[in-house]
C-alpha cells in the first residue's frame, strides 16, 4: 500500500502548514548537520516561554543559546504548525538522541500556566496530535514509548540523562517537565495510534480503531510506502 506524503500532510495539517525553512535563522559559525541515520524518534517539547512569534523562537536559538539552528523542526500553536527546520537536518534539542529524532514544540508555558491553573488550549492539543501522528508515519516510528536505542514516540522528560536521571536510591529525578506535566503522555500516544489507524483505514486498511498498536496494525504500518 502506498500513500503520498503530499497528501497525507494536507490531510492531516494542510489547513495549518507554514513552510518556515526559508526564514529561520542560521548561525553560520556552527552549521548544522545533515542527519545519516534514520529518524526513529519523535520528540514532544514545549517551548516554556510566553507565546513566542516563530521569529523569536528562532532567534532565541541563536543570539541566546548559540546553537546553530533552532531546536525544533515544527513549531505548533493555536493557528499555525510552522515548518522551522528540514526533516534531515539535526538539530540540538535532546543530546545524545539528537542524530536520529525529530522534535516538535507546542507553544506552552507550563512553569507558569500549570501552577496558575491555565490549561493548555485545545487547539495546540489537537494541532499536536495531527503533527504528531503525521511524523510518525512519514518515518515509520511507531507511537510507543521509547527505549532510548530503539525510537518510539516520547516527551522530552521520558528521556533519560537530558529529561530525567535516577538518583541514588533509584527514583526518577525530573531534569525536564517538557512538554508539561499536564499532558499525559500515554494518552497522548493512544490519540495518536488512533489517528494512524484512521490513516491507514483511509488508505484501504482494515483496522479497529483502538489505539493498539497490536500484529495487524504493526503489519499494516510497517508495509506501508510512503512516496
């Protein structure tokens, strides 16, 4: 089964797409890489910071950290998900996995909003659903949680070393509350298998729609060619 990867974006974000590559900003002392392993990881960041302009964000990158690109490939908000950084390009946002994720960041301010009791709107919710799931079937990673050699679906806090590390007694020790300790992060992954499943039934698949990722779906995922 084949399915274009032109028409599975317009599907699944056309209405929000903004192709930013042209636009952000590159620090020309650090050129940034070009990856050579595949992506088998997909990154859930939120940007911490209130309601960055996409400009901003990029620049942060750069004049303030002194990285060499932006952080993230796709920056979500409410109206927009803006393309920030080609697919193959790797790009500093979660050291040492950063040679085969891909990151996207939802515009969120959760050390604020979460202890004022502001919730994360719906819109950046479902527009992170949508690129979420897009990106897991562009690169064939399965929404899972990840063991960190194999891949999978994750939020930046589930990573170990950069979003969390395990003290002497063997309890996790949060570096990271990214993308925000109110995403439930399993729910997150189920929303996304579901929407694949739905993909795929679009395609010609037979599925149930119940987010398990179970022998069929994983056959169907998996033999699926994306051209």
């Amino acid at each position: 089964m084949e399915l274009l990867e032109s028409d599975l974006r317009n599907h699944l974000i056309g209405d929000f797409y903004f192709d930013y590559r042209d636009k952000t900003i590159v620090n020309h002392n650090a050129i940034p890489q070009t990856r050579k392993k595949p992506i088998n990881r997909v990154v859930f960041h939120c940007t911490d910071a209130p309601h960055w302009s996409p400009e901003r964000l990029s620049a942060f990158f750069i004049q303030e950290r002194g990285f060499s690109i932006c952080s993230y490939h796709y920056y979500v908000t409410a109206e927009k998900i803006y393309h920030m950084v080609g697919d193959l390009v790797i790009t500093p946002h979660a050291a040492p996995f950063n040679s085969t994720s891909i990151a996207f960041s939802i515009d969120y301010f959760p050390t604020r909003d979460e202890k004022n009791h502001i919730p994360l709107s719906k819109e950046i919710y479902e527009n992170a659903l949508n690129i979420a799931t897009y990106l897991c079937i562009k690169h064939k990673v399965e929404p899972k949680k990840a063991i960190p050699s194999y891949g999978g679906l994750v939020g930046h806090r589930e990573l170990p070393g950069t979003g969390f590390f395990r003290d002497n007694q063997d309890n996790v020790v949060l570096r990271k509350t990214c993308p925000g300790l109110a995403i439930d992060l399993n729910a997150f992954r189920y929303n996304v298998a579901r929407k694949i499943q739905n993909e795929l039934n679009a395609s010609g698949a037979q599925l149930a729609i119940d987010g398990i990722f179970g022998p069929k779906t994983r056959k169907v995922f998996n033999d699926l060619v994306i051209v």
